[in-house]
C-alpha cells in the first residue's frame, strides 16, 4: 500500500498575526493626502506672513530709530538756538536797564544855573540875597521799629539867606518861592527872621549917619522832584539849552516819553 504524505504548514498562506507574522500594507490614495497638502500650504502661508510682518516692522524700527537720531538732533540745535536767544533777552534787558538808567540821570538833573537865575528873578527889590547854598538828600533815618522816615526830596533842598527891610518883605519873598516849579510849595519856609543892624554898606557913611536896622533872614525848601522833561519851558527860559537838546533828542529817539 502506498501512504500519501501532505506538509499543510508548507502550502499555508503567510499569517498577518501580529505577534510575528507578515504585516501587509495597504495602498494609499492620492485623495486621502489632500487635507496634508492643505495644513503644509496654510502652514507655509502662516510662516510666510509672520516673516513678511518681522521685516515690515524691523523696516519701521530702523526708520524710527532714525527719525527718532534726526529728532535729537534738531532738539540739540534748538536748545543751542534757545540759549543763544536767552543770552541775546538778557543783554537786551541789560542794554534797556542801562538806557533807562541813564535817561533817569538826565530827566533827575537840577541845573544850579536854572534855580540861580529863577530865585534871582523872584527876589522883590526890598529883599537882598546873601547866600545861596545846596543842601544834598539824607539819607532816612530808621526808626525803633525799623522802618524808615521818607526822604523829603531825592533832589535835596536849598538854603537862602539875606537881609530885608521888613518881616512882610520876607513873607512876600516867601509867597513867590512858592510858585517856582523848581521848589516844593508845601516845603518853603522861613527858618530864622531876626531883627539886626544893617550890614556895612561899601562906600563909608556921612559921620553921625547910621542905618536902619533890617531883618536877617533865612528861607529853606526842598527841591521839586518834578522830571526835567516837564520843565522844558522854565529851563528854556532860564537859558538851560544843553539839557533841553538832551531831553528832546532822547524823547525823539523813543527812550523817553513825551
């Protein structure tokens, strides 16, 4: 007899057993890499607009940086501008100070001439003028409490002396000082008015004249602290012209108000 002998594991298919056997793979279609395509595009596309925008804005930063150099730049020029019109403020202010100074002087000035010819002119023909003299400002004097008594006039005061017939011809040389707008009204007054002998005339006396006696007497006043730029009349007709040519050129050039 014959034995058939049949090997089944030789003609056994490949086993899929994933503990040891052939994996078998599966195709791929093409449609099923198409959401892949897609997520790699709008990946790209992502990666492409946030480079885009880092270059635009490093592009704005360097520009920035550069206007902002430009910016400092003109601030510098522009605080040297500042300070350079500061210092040119200050030596106008002082120029201005300085005028304004000066134009003071000239419109505080007292010509002695003027006043001279003024008192001369307003002494009554029974008054005789003896002495004439400048009494300069005090300064004030401080009191307990520290404050200061005013000043009766920046420009001082004057003192006049002589002799006249009679106390009413004193009183009426009193009352014309006391129109001149080169004094202080309020502040001529009489100081001293005594009875005395008549000084030594010149020329001898007969033997046995003898002269009345007069009154000896002393006026005092202060200075008006009227502006010179308003006695230009009296100081014209007193024959002050210098100071009025002064006056007038400096009133012309603005530095003094009419």
């Amino acid at each position: 007899m014959y034995s058939l002998d049949v090997n089944f594991l030789k003609d056994r298919a490949p086993s899929s057993n994933p503990s040891g056997g052939t994996k078998i793979k599966m195709p791929v279609a093409a449609s099923d890499l198409t959401p892949l395509y897609i997520g790699g595009a709008v990946a790209a596309f992502c990666l492409a607009i946030v480079g885009t925008g880092w270059w635009i804005l490093q592009t704005q930063n360097e520009q920035l940086q550069q206007n902002i150099a430009k910016l400092d730049q003109e601030n510098q020029q522009l605080e040297a501008q500042i300070g350079n019109i500061n210092k040119i403020k200050q030596q106008i202010t002082q120029v201005k100070s300085e005028t304004q100074a000066l134009v003071t002087v000239f419109d505080q000035i007292r010509p002695w001439s003027a006043i001279l010819q003024d008192v001369r002119e307003r002494i009554p023909a029974s008054v005789q003028l003896d002495s004439l003299k400048h009494i300069a400002a005090a300064a004030p004097v401080a009191t307990p409490e520290g404050a200061g008594q005013p000043e009766p006039s920046k420009a001082g005061a004057i003192e006049i002396g002589g002799f006249a017939r009679s106390f009413s011809d004193v009183n009426d040389f009193l009352v014309t000082l006391q129109q001149s707008r080169f004094l202080k009204a309020k502040e001529v007054r009489i100081t001293n008015a005594e009875l005395t002998e008549a000084p030594a005339p010149p020329i001898p006396l007969p033997p046995g004249a003898k002269l009345p006696k007069v009154v000896k007497y002393t006026i005092q006043s202060s200075l008006s602290d009227v502006p010179a730029s308003e006695l230009m009349r009296e100081l014209e007709q007193k024959g002050t012209v210098g100071l009025v040519a002064r006056i007038r050129s400096l009133q012309q050039t603005g530095a003094l108000q009419r």
